[in-house]
C-alpha cells in the first residue's frame, strides 16, 4: 500500500524509547549518559524529593564501579531502586516502600533455581503498574533468573550462546517509522526486517498484529494490520490531539517492539509467543515466555542476585563457575546501562543518544 513517511516537528515520526507519555515535541537528548541530564531536567522541574533519589541512585551507580561482581550487585539493584522512586515520584504515582518482591535457591546451582516471587505491593508492583505490565493478582506469580535473562533483548545473543536450544525470541528490525497513506487518513507502523531474519520460517513467527507489505519485492518490510492496529492521522488534527494519538499508540506498539541502548540504538520486534511442532502437528507456548516489561526483569532479577550477595555470597559465587558465568558478567555490565536510559526517558519523556548517533 503507497504510503509516505508522517513528519512531526519537521522530524520523520517514529517509535519512541519512552513507552509512556513520549514526548514528541523535543529532539533527542546527545549525551554520554543521562545521568546528569535528568538531574538538572528535575531540578528545573522543582522535583526536589525525586532528584534527591535520583542523586542516591547514581551513588549507588558509581560505588559499583569498584566492587567485585559478588558485591556489586547489591549496590547496583540500590541504584535501580532509586532511580524508579524518582520515576514514581515524578509520575505522582503512589508505592509503599517495599520492595515488592522476594527469592529464594534451590540445588543445584542454575538460574532455574533462582526463583523469584512477585508481590503486588510495594516499589515493583507500582512501577510494572505504571509500565502497563501489570503483576498478576496470583500470590504465587513466580519468574526465575532464567526468565528475566531470557526475555532482555540486551541479553539474548549471549543466553543463546549459552542455551542454544532455546528458540529466539527477537527479530532485528530496521528504519521504524510511522507512515501514512497516500489517499486516506489511516497511518501506521512499518519496518524492515534484517536480511538473516526475512525467510519465510522468521516471517511466521511475527506476533499476530503484524503482517509483511507484499507491495514491496527487494525486501521484506512488516506493518501493523488493519484497525484498530492503526491510527488515524490528519494534518488538520490539532498538534495536542495528533500528540495524544501517538502517545496511545506508540504505548500499544512498545508492547511488542524493544531496543538496545547503543550507538546507533538497535530495535527488535518480539515473536509470537505461540510455537509450532511438526511432529505432533499441534501449537504450544514457549517455555520462559514472558510479556513483562524488561525494566521489570531487569529489577527483578538484580534484587535477585542482590539478595545473594548480601545473605548468602557464597551461592552467588558457585553461581560464576557454571556455564552460565558469561551470561551473568554481561547481565551485571550492561544492565545498568540499558535499566537507566530506559529509566531516564520513561522519567522525562525524552531519548537519550551518544552524540556519534547524531
């Protein structure tokens, strides 16, 4: 379907890193991190009681830097801990303040028998809630290390080196952008799937609100269906309501399409969580599938490995002569890079880019 690129701002309009209430007027903020940004952006915002959280978390941050990787994690997780108190407070959203959460161990040593239980009060509950990715009602709603690893896009090459098995769940996706027709009002999502991953067996595993544009022959592009997967969208529509339109959608789309803080930032649509067995003929649910948010995991599975370095440091020790050692040095060194850019822009509605990105 001919279709050309929606401008906004005189920017082409495209996903945004903040899930919720993105704010498409500004452009891009360049900077090596965010940490000092957001801090003066709740200065001047007179968020005085979320800056002073946010200040704690970076504390945190920076005394990990020094710590062996059986210690950092408890510093780390209080980094992430404050930074989504300075997310709630600046949302006005209310929490209690615990944590939300609780784990425990099993023999043998495997991030299978990392459980996690999820609460519905307290720090967690509050910001999935805000996320919309609501924590089940169920009391025993459990994840373990080894779902939260498996489900963060950031992660997945390395899980997939270490449990090659395990069926990929992310699909590299290039040039999102939201288009429009060319002769009526209706707009939507598209983009380009990378060339490894545009066979037939890839395209059949694409969540089910997405289809392929057969109007294009050199390369496989993806789209979202018909309404209500689309928008509509008129250069006549008032700047508040265009805004508002996207902001829903865009909230929709982020619910099957991540990305990996980076330069340039990469993006990945999610599959179906649906499998197919040419043996028996019959569909099933991945095994560790999970739609939680991946700022939810990444928490979750930090206050895990926290509460292992400071009750029983030793376990957590057995834990990095597996065969899953890789996985968790590559989770404790990338983690909090990805958790406080995603962090930052949910908190100020803005992206965040190396300046080489420019």
């Amino acid at each position: 379907m001919a279709h050309k690129v929606i401008k906004f701002k005189k920017k082409n309009l495209t996903i945004h890193k903040a899930s919720i209430l993105p704010n498409i007027k500004e452009n891009a903020v360049l900077a090596t991190d965010s940490w000092n940004f957001v801090d003066l952006w709740l200065k001047r915002n007179s968020e005085n009681k979320a800056q002073f959280y946010w200040q704690q978390a970076q504390n945190f941050y920076n005394a990990s830097l020094n710590l062996p990787k059986t210690s950092s994690p408890l510093t780390l997780y209080y980094c992430f801990l404050n930074a989504t108190k300075a997310l709630l407070i600046t949302k006005k959203i209310s929490f209690t303040e615990l944590h939300g959460l609780s784990g425990k161990s099993d023999i043998p040593t495997t991030l299978e028998n990392e459980t996690i239980y999820l609460k519905n009060t307290g720090i967690l509950p509050s910001l999935a809630q805000y996320l919309d990715s609501p924590i089940s009602n169920n009391p025993q709603a459990t994840l373990s290390l080894f779902e939260c690893f498996y489900n963060l896009p950031f992660l997945h090459r390395t899980f997939l080196l270490t449990y090659p098995s395990s069926p990929e769940l992310f699909i590299p996706i290039h040039n999102p952008i939201i288009g429009k027709s060319m002769t009526t009002k209706e707009a939507w999502f598209s983009a380009e799937l990378d060339s490894e991953y545009s066979d037939s067996h890839t395209i059949k595993l694409l969540p089910g609100n997405f289809e392929i544009d057969i109007s294009y022959k050199d390369k496989k592009i993806i789209r979202c269906k018909k309404s209500p997967k689309r928008i509509r969208w008129s250069h006549l529509d008032k700047e508040t309501d265009k805004i508002k339109t996207f902001q829903k959608y865009n909230k929709a789309l982020r619910k099957h399409i991540f990305y990996i803080h980076g330069s340039p930032t990469a993006w990945y649509i999610k599959r179906s969580d649906i499998t197919h067995s040419h043996r028996t003929g019959r569909d099933g649910i991945i095994k560790n599938y999970t739609k939680l948010h991946p700022l939810v995991l990444i928490f979750s599975a930090m206050h895990r490995l926290s509460e292992l370095s400071r009750y029983t440091p030793e376990k957590l020790s057995k834990h990095f002569d597996c065969k899953h050692n890789w996985l968790l040095n590559d989770f404790l060194k990338y983690a909090p890079i990805q958790f406080i850019d995603e962090i930052s822009s949910e908190l100020t509605g803005l992206e965040f880019k190396r300046p080489k990105q420019a």
